[in-house]
C-alpha cells in the first residue's frame, strides 16, 4: 500500500494525517550538506519553524470540526451562531457541549423546549420552563403573556454567575424571566439593570 493510500485512508476513517519524520527538511540536503554541522544546525532552525507552519495547515481541515478544533477555536465557533458567553475557564468538553447543542436546537432557540434541552445541558440534570405564552380565541387572550420561569436543581459544573449569563443569553429579549436553582431565585430580568 503506498503512503498516499494510506493516509487517504486515515483521513477518511478519521485519524490524522501520518506524522512527517522530525527530520523531513535535512533530509532534502544534499549528502555533503549533511555532513556539515553548520549546514545540520542552520537547517534545523528552518525546519523546527517550517514544522509549526505545516502542522497548522495539516489542520485546517479540522478547524470547523467541533469535535476535534483547537480549544481556541470553540468560541469562535460558537460565535457563528449567536454563542457568545462562553468562558475559557470552563472545561473544553463542556465548551464543546454547549455549541454542538446550540447548533442542533438552533431551530428552536428561545422557545420551551429550546430553553429546557439548553438548561438540561448546563446543569446536567432536568429542568422545569414554564411560560404565559399560548394559543386563545379571539378576545380571551390574558393581558400578561410574555413571562418564562426556569427551573433547575443545580448549575451542574459551571458557577452560578456563568450559568445565568449563559441563560440570559438564550431568553427572548422581550420576555420578563426569572430562574431558579433549587428553591432559590437567581435571577429575575425585572430586577437585571444589565440585561
């Protein structure tokens, strides 16, 4: 099997590319070059650069690949679809949850069952939502329809103050919200000079 096969074949069953040899640039010296130690050491500092530059363009394939980006990628990436307050101090994995979730219930952000799949993935755990929205009859609507209330039993691995600024971020802006974890008001909107 020729190299070349093969690393087609590691790509597509989703390995990286075949390492190069720590060597690749001397290699390509002429045989009296490599018997210099001048030329041996000169070449060395070009090929430890020309290694980093190779090994980030051997990668680009995977940039966009939430399952394997770099770590300084996962924001960025969540960025593409309205993710914005995610924390570098929060473990990677987590990171890497909370973007591949967004993207799947991108159709459904800012509505019940949007909020609860999204609380279930911070917390780790069950989440209530309940809402004034609905569908009445002509003239029998309520007067106080935008309110949501959340529920959680823990912030899961995340402290508190990142998992409310994680939750504001997926509320409907004209919503009056309040969240709870356990039997304890974390957050009202109303009483949120920020938000």
């Amino acid at each position: 099997m020729t190299s070349l096969v093969r690393a087609s074949a590691a790509l597509t069953s989703g390995h990286r590319q075949p390492r190069r040899a720590d060597d690749w640039l001397l290699r390509q010296l002429p045989v009296q070059m490599l018997s210099q130690d001048f030329f041996v050491r000169f070449v060395s500092i070009f090929q430890e650069i020309g290694t980093t530059l190779l090994e980030d363009a051997d990668n680009v394939d995977h940039v966009a690949d939430l399952s394997v980006a770099p770590e300084d990628s996962i924001a960025w990436l969540g960025s593409w679809i309205g993710v914005d307050s995610l924390d570098n101090s929060m473990p990677a994995a987590l990171r890497r949850r909370i973007v591949a979730t967004a993207a799947h219930t991108l159709a459904t952000r800012g509505t019940v069952d949007g909020l609860r799949s999204f609380l279930e993935l911070l917390s780790g755990g069950p989440a209530e939502v309940r809402e004034g929205g609905g569908v009445w009859r002509a003239g029998d609507v309520p007067e106080d329809t935008a309110w949501v209330s959340m529920s959680v039993a823990d912030t899961g691995s995340l402290e508190r103050d990142a998992f409310v600024d994680m939750v504001k971020d997926e509320v409907p802006a004209h919503v009056r919200a309040e969240l709870y974890v356990g039997s304890e008001r974390v957050w009202s909107s109303e009483e949120d000079e920020d938000w």
